[in-house]
C-alpha cells in the first residue's frame, strides 16, 4: 500500500484541492501519510501570491532532494509532486531548479493525477500545466463516507474558480485562469453528499465566490444568494459561510441572504485592500473607498450583528503618507473583527510590478506595523464585547486539556470549553466568560442566544 503526503500553502481553495488530490489518489490505493518522512508520494500544493511564499517551496524541495537521496540509497523510491499556483506560473522552471520533482501539475489537471504519476515514474521530470476543456469536477472521484466524517463537522466546497478582474497586483487571473462557475445541480449533490455523512458547516468557496453565475435547475444563471438560500435546505446542514468575495459583486440577492437566511453566518470577509481612491483606482478595484463604506453599511442593514473581515494591502507603488492614512481611516470608520495585511509584494508578469514608486522596505515594514496594531485592537475590542453573551457554538473538536472541546462561534471566533456530555458536531448555547489572544473561554448557557430568543 502506498502513502501519500500532500502539504498544502496559501488558501482555502487549497486546502480544498488537496483532499480531492487525496481522493483521486484513494481510488487508486494510496492512503495518507502525516508526514513526509512516512510518505511514498510527497505533494507540495504551493501558494504563488507573494513572493515568501513562492520561495518556501523551494526550501522545502531542498529538504525533500536530501531525503529521496538518502532513501534511494536504501533502494526506496519517493516521488514528489509540486502542484498548486506555483505549478502553474513556473511550469518547467521548476524542473530546471529543483530536479527532485517527479511532476509538476498544474490546479487544472488533478483529476489526471494518477495516469500523470504513472508516466513520471517512467520518466521523470513531467510537466502539465493545461487548462484543459474537461471540467476537472466531473471526473475527480467523491471521497467516502468515512473519509467525509475524518475530516470534520466543517468543509469546504468550490463553487467557482478563477477571477476575470485582473488587479493589477495579483497573480491569480494568470494561475488559475478565467472565472467559471459550477452549475448548482453539482454543488447540491456535493452539499447532501457532505451532509449526509455528518458535515454541519459548508463554507462555499471561490477566488471570486461572489462573481458565481452557475447554471441553475431552471436553466438560468444563478447568483450566489440563490445559491445559499437553496443550500440552506439541504437536510443536517445547520451554517453557512462563503469566501472570498469582491466588494464589486455584493449583489442584493446576497445581501438579502444575509437578512433572511439564518443558516448563513454572521460573518463576511470582503477585501478593500486600501483606503485611498488613487490607489484603489491603480490597484484596479473598480471602487472607491465611500462605495466599500455604503456596502457596508447596506450589509449591516440587513444584518445588524454581522463580524466583518478584510485584506489590506500596504506598500502598493504610488502608496503616498496620505494615501496610508486613508486606509488608517477606512479602518477606523469600519471596525473590523478580524483582518489579513500584508506589504505589497511585486509578482512577475503583473502590470503593478513594473509601475513606477515602488515604496521602500522600511516604509513598507513601518505602514504594515501601524496598520496591524490598529486591526489587531480592533479584533481585541470584538473578541471583549462577546463576553457576557449567550452565543451558539458548533463543537469541532477535542480541545487541547483534557475535558476541553473547541468549536466556533456564529463570528468565526474559536471557542473553548469544558463540559461533558456533548459531541462533536452538536451546536449548543454558550456564554462567552472570558478571551485569550486567539480564543474565547465559554460555559454552556442555560438558555439559548439571545439573538434566538429574540427571534423566537
Ligand atoms: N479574490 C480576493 C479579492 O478580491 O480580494 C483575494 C484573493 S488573494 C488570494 C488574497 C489576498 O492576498 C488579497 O486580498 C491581497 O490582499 C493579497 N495579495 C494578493 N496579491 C498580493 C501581492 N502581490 N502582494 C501582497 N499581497 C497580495
Ligand atoms: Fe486577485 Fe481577488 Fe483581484 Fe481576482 S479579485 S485579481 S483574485 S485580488
């Protein structure tokens, strides 16, 4: 029996490749392997988004040489894959520099996986970075039931892939290709086949989850908030979430999901990247800084408690002292529970990588610190208001005590608490007592959310 390890870096849309590449691999006999070191097949399932990422992959393809060396001298064989963005941006590259690699596949083709292995252990060095016709789904294998319930209460399911908006500092349009959507009928049977096994929380996912425009039963172009309300009656399903989303596609059949779907939480990561109209203008948004705020401002009409998520990016050429301080302001006005920043990283081949101000590394470094320690008190405040309240929690997992479960809140918040009695996949009331940097402490409550209650 062969084993197979597939690391995953960067996004959801990752960690969801790498199961299916794991269930492609599963009808072919392959088990998974925790480590590398207890692997016959190593996958690298890589992140090209900025550079330190890109560059991991490479470290960790050094490591991976000197074990195949060491193993091949006591005549075992390793095969290793690199797969992902960085696959499909650097193609044969990878080969030239790291000739360790076996195979280099790019997001398109994983359902061609096993037949490409094969052909790699004849001749090493394989390389497909197709785009090709056939829609990769319909012939990546679905995974088994117990495979299903191994992997957790909560899944992930694409419901869309690629991006057709071209920001001018992003690399994804050129790894992933052109937008296309899964026609509802797919997504359906995935979400009951999911359901059925025991998944409670579906978080649907997408490069552009909200530019969706799959076909519906009815012939039509669905929305994404068609979608959701459809998927918020599929039987055992109790939550939904959906990421990551553009502030262009805020659609109303979304933004009425939100106020009528009580399956679907109370949470939305939606990037604005900068504050400054000049620079959300040369970053290619397609809005501006007062449009992101009336967004905003219509999602929290529809649902007032709603915990918003963003992307900021510091650093970008042009990016003036005041251009950073409308961020700062965006930032303030807003209030958001949770965030992601990073410094602008130039990406071969992308129109923003040759434009003139590129902003120095130390700028950059004292922006993002600003920045960060802005959200990050932001994030504390949120974290602090839910103490004293009653909030649902669907229970994930044994916590890391003994007698302790973790699960998450209706805001994406982790929680831990001690109590007996209760499984995994149960959604109870529990009052928030207490927050630690990354979680919050909870005791069930006596009696239900008062959110629900309300409604009630
Ligand atoms: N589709 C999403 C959107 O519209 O914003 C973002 C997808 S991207 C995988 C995730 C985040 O990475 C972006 O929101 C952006 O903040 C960041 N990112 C993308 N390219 C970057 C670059 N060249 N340098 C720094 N951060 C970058
Ligand atoms: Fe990249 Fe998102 Fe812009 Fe598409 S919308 S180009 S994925 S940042």
């Amino acid at each position: 029996m062969k084993k197979v390890f597939v690391k995953s870096y960067g996004c959801q849309m990752n960690v969801y490749d790498a199961e299916r590449m794991a269930d492609a691999l599963a009808a072919k006999g392959y088990v998974e392997a925790r480590t590398a070191e207890d692997a016959d097949l190593v996958i690298l399932n890589t992140c090209h988004i900025r550079e330190k990422a890109a560059e991991k992959v490479y470290s960790e393809l050094g490591r991976l040489r000197e074990m195949k060396k060491e193993r091949a001298t006591e005549g075992r064989q390793t095969q290793v894959v690199v797969a992902g963005c960085v696959a499909q941006a650097e193609g044969g590259e990878i080969v030239r520099r790291a000739p360790v690699v076996d195979l280099v596949v790019g997001p398109q083709s994983y359902h061609r996986l096993p037949e490409l292995l094969a052909e790699a252990s004849a001749r090493p060095g394989v390389v497909d970075t197709e785009f090709p016709a056939e829609e990769k789904f319909d012939h990546l294998p679905a995974p088994a039931r117990e495979k299903i319930r191994a992997r957790g209460v909560s899944a992930f399911l694409t419901v869309q892939e690629g991006c057709d908006k071209f920001c001018t500092f992003c690399v994804v349009p050129y790894t992933r290709g052109a937008e296309v959507s899964r026609p509802v009928a797919k997504i359906l049977a995935e979400a009951e086949r999911l359901a059925g096994a025991g998944v409670r929380e579906i978080t649907v996912i997408g490069q552009n989850v909200n530019a969706y425009h799959g076909e519906g039963p009815d012939g039509r172009d669905w929305t994404l908030g068609m979608l959701l309300e459809r998927l918020a009656e599929v039987p055992g399903l109790a939550r939904l979430r959906y990421t990551t989303s553009h502030p262009r596609d805020m659609d109303e059949t979304l933004i009425a999901a939100h106020r009528d779907l009580p399956a679907l939480m109370p949470y939305l990561h939606l990037p604005v990247q900068a504050g400054s109209d000049a620079i959300l203008a040369a970053m290619n948004r397609r809005h501006t800084g007062d449009e992101y705020r009336r967004i905003i401002d219509a999602v929290r009409k529809a649902r007032p408690d709603i915990a918003l998520s963003s992307d900021f990016i510091v650093g970008f050429p042009g990016e003036s002292d005041a251009d950073f301080e409308a961020t700062m302001r965006l930032v303030a006005d807003i209030g958001f529970a949770s965030a992601y920043s990073f410094k602008y990283s130039p990406r071969p081949g992308t129109p923003a990588a040759e434009m003139e101000g590129q902003v120095p590394e130390p700028v950059k470094a004292e922006r993002l610190a600003r920045l960060q320690a802005a959200l990050d008190e932001d994030r504390r405040a949120f974290n602090a208001a839910t103490v004293g309240r009653t909030v649902d929690v669907l229970i994930e997992r044994p916590g890391r005590h003994a007698g302790q479960l973790a699960g998450k809140s209706p805001y994406l918040q982790a929680v831990q608490l001690e109590t007996e009695g209760l499984t995994v996949g149960d959604i109870v009331p529990v009052e928030i007592v207490g927050t630690a940097p990354n979680s919050l402490f909870g005791r069930l409550a006596a009696g239900p959310p008062e959110e629900r209650a309300s409604a009630a």
